[in-house]
C-alpha cells in the first residue's frame, strides 16, 4: 500500500532526521497570534509572530491559551520547529512541524487558491496531539519514525473545501483518534505504519482499525487493509461521499449502511465482520470483492447489491441462507450468506448500467420469478441503475432511473 503525493509537492520532508526541540513551549496571554515569518523558525522566538489582539510584534511567543494561525507558501514549506503550545492552531499552505506540538483544536484548511491546496507534514520524531482536528485540505502528512498525531476526541476528514482532503501515515508514522468523520476525504496507510480509531492500543501496522466500542464514519476513500473490532458507518447521500473500502476487511465489527447509503467494497471481506443494512435503499457494491463472507443482516425492499457483470441469476436456500450468485448458464460464482427472513420474497437480478459502460447488475427483492440468463440491455439513452420499488404489499410499482457515478 502506498501513498503518493503530487508532483508539486516531491520536497516533502520524509527522510528528515528527527525534530530540533526548543525550550519548553510559554503558556501564552489568551491572544490570537499569527506567524509572520517568511521563512522557517522557532515557535518560541516572539518576533517570528504577530499578536493580533493587542497588535503589533509579540512579546511572548504563544502558548497554550492562544489561538494560532500559520500560514504557509504555497510552494515551499515553512519549517516549524517546537515545542509549541496553543488553545488551537490553524494551518494554511505548506507546513512542516519538528519538534513537540499540543493544541486544543487542529484544522488544515483550504490554502488561498483551490488549486493550491494545504499541506501539513509531521517530521520524523515529531508529535501533534490535539483534542479534536479536523483535515479539510491536505493531505496531511504523519512520516517517518516517531511521527504521531493523536486526536482524543473526533478527527474529521471533510473533502468539502477544495476537493483534496487526505491523510497519509507513512515510513512508520501513527495516527490515533476517538473517533473517526471522514465525508469525501482519503486516508491512505503504507504497511509499516498505523492508524487507530479507538484507544485500545496495540493496534496492527499496515491497518486502518477500529477498536471495539469506537465508531469510524467512512464516507470517503479508505486505502488500507480495515481490521474492523468496533462500528464503521456508511451515512446516508445527504451526505456528499459514499465509501469506498479498497483494502481486505477482517476483524469482529459491524459495518452499517445507514439509509440510503452507498458502499463500495474493492477487496475480500472475511466472515468475522458483519455488513449491516440499517436503513431503506442502500447499496452495496460488491462487484470489485474477490470474496464476500461476512454475513449480511437487514437486505429488504428498496436496499441493492451491486454484483460482478457477470452475474446473471442467482438462487437462495431460505433454511441455510446462502444466496449464490449465478454465471449466465446457473454456474456459481459466489456465495452471499444472508441473514433473516425472506418469506414471500424473491431475488432478482436486473441489469445496472454507467454512463459510459455496464458496470454490474443489480440483485434487489421483489415479488415475482427470478430472471435467469443475462440481463436485459437498457435502452438508448439510459444512465443510471433500474431499481424495483415495490409497495407494502410487495406490487410492483416500477422503476426509479438514478444517474450512479
């Protein structure tokens, strides 16, 4: 697993030798202070800030009663060395931190220009611990041995600014948080590093994990092996991003699709986890899982199952629960192991195109005879997915065109 930066930003600071600690950070006036520096310096050397409470140069550096803004180049980086303090801290443009760095509230926000976005680069040995951060840029960058961010309460991953939010924990960094709100951004772990939601510890490098009893919101771009032991939520289209879980998924957790939820699953899932529909009119994408075993719980009218093109029937055993997936002349495919009562109710299968080619085919409950052989073309014209609705007494009502993307 790897993440990669663009081209722009090839002189991020991932080899760097560890941080050059300064004195102990001050404890600071309760002023907002903002860098002025052009260049890189030291936290605590006053006339690198401007105090814009009181005005004019500082005369003290900020402490942990201040709330401090730094605002990078958008080409070069500022570097930062610590210790530094601060009742939260706002970070624009290109920022890297050495050093030990505790602050109330985190927030990488959106640079001058949208196609400049943030970015914030924890140093090798480097620490950021805050009570909550919240990436709204990025990405933002944990590299390098010793290099952590801890966020005691809820680290959000907002890709509502400038389209470019990301977190990558690399070369043996560590990211920790209570809990986990990405809605559109992109988390990206290289095997020799970790990334926990939860405070259990000893969690697994190579892994994003969810400890048992924390709740990881993964409306975004998960690039990582999950090690699920806890509650993952896909929320619903009101809000922007549906998930995309790229990696194998493992672990003794619950993974929920809230009403109207989209989920893409693009790696195996083994059978310790459960995949839970917990609201009307989900989707779940499993045409790019090499394997399914996780039990399903809560598949009712209204909710899909996207599966491989090659799907063209299926067939399900109500006393085991087993649903197989058929190939165009009833060979099996794959195996689903669905959980509940399905009386009265039939699988079927009906085709699902994209707007530039048939990606998968839709298997949703109606009422009625399964269809077997391929599915239908759509027909000229047609850009979204077919969906069968049906009523409270199982009629069929018709079909919904949705533009799927």
């Amino acid at each position: 697993m790897s993440f990669s930066l663009p081209a722009a930003d090839a002189a991020i600071f991932l080899s760097a030798n560890g941080p050059t600690t300064e004195a102990a950070a001050p404890a600071g006036n309760a002023d907002a202070c903002v860098w002025n520096g052009t260049t890189g310096g030291a936290w605590n050397t006053p006339a690198l800030w401007t105090d814009t409470t009181l005005g004019g140069t500082a005369t003290v550096a900020p402490g942990n009663l201040d709330a401090v803004t730094i605002a990078g180049a958008a080409s070069s980086f500022l570097v930062i060395t610590g210790d530094g303090n601060s009742s939260s801290l706002t970070v624009t443009g290109e920022v890297a931190l050495s050093g030990k760095f505790n602050t109330g509230e985190l927030t990488l926000a959106q640079g001058l220009f949208s196609d400049y976005p943030s970015l914030l680069d924890l140093l090798a040995g480097s620490t950021l611990t805050a009570g909550a951060a919240t990436v709204a840029s990025g990405p933002l960058v944990v590299a390098g041995t010793g290099a952590s961010l801890a966020a005691s309460g809820v680290l959000t991953v907002s890709n509502t600014s400038d389209g470019q939010a990301a977190i990558g924990v690399v070369n043996a960094g560590a990211v920790q948080a209570g809990s986990l709100v990405p809605d559109g951004g992109t988390i990206s772990v290289d095997p020799t590093s970790i990334f926990e939601v939860g405070n259990a510890g000893g969690a697994a490098a190579g892994a994003l994990t969810v400890d048992a009893g924390a709740t990881a919101a993964l409306n975004g771009q998960v690039n990582a092996p999950i090690v699920d032991n806890g509650l993952i939520v896909i929320a619903g289209q009101s809000i922007s991003y549906s998930g995309t879980l790229t990696g194998p998924i493992s672990g003794t957790g619950v993974v929920q699709l809230a009403a109207d939820a989209d989920l893409a699953l693009d790696g195996p899932v083994a059978a310790g986890p459960t995949i839970a529909f917990a609201g009307a009119d989900g989707t779940l994408d499993i045409a790019g899982a090499t394997s399914e075993a996780a039990p399903i719980t809560g598949f009712a009218l209204g909710d899909i199952m996207l599966a491989a093109p090659n799907v063209a029937g299926v067939s399900f055993d109500s006393g085991t629960g087993a649903l197989v997936l058929q190939g165009a002349a009833g060979t099996p495919l794959q195996t689903l192991d669905l959980v509940g009562s399905f009386a009265g109710d039939t699988f079927l299968v009906r085709g699902a195109a994209f707007e530039y080619t048939a990606a998968g085919n839709e298997v949703v409950l109606a009422a009625g005879t399964p269809e077997s052989g391929p599915p239908p073309a759509p027909a000229p014209g047609y850009r979204g997915a077919g969906r069968v609705h049906l009523d409270g007494n199982r009629r069929r009502l018709g079909y919904r065109v949705e533009l799927v993307r």
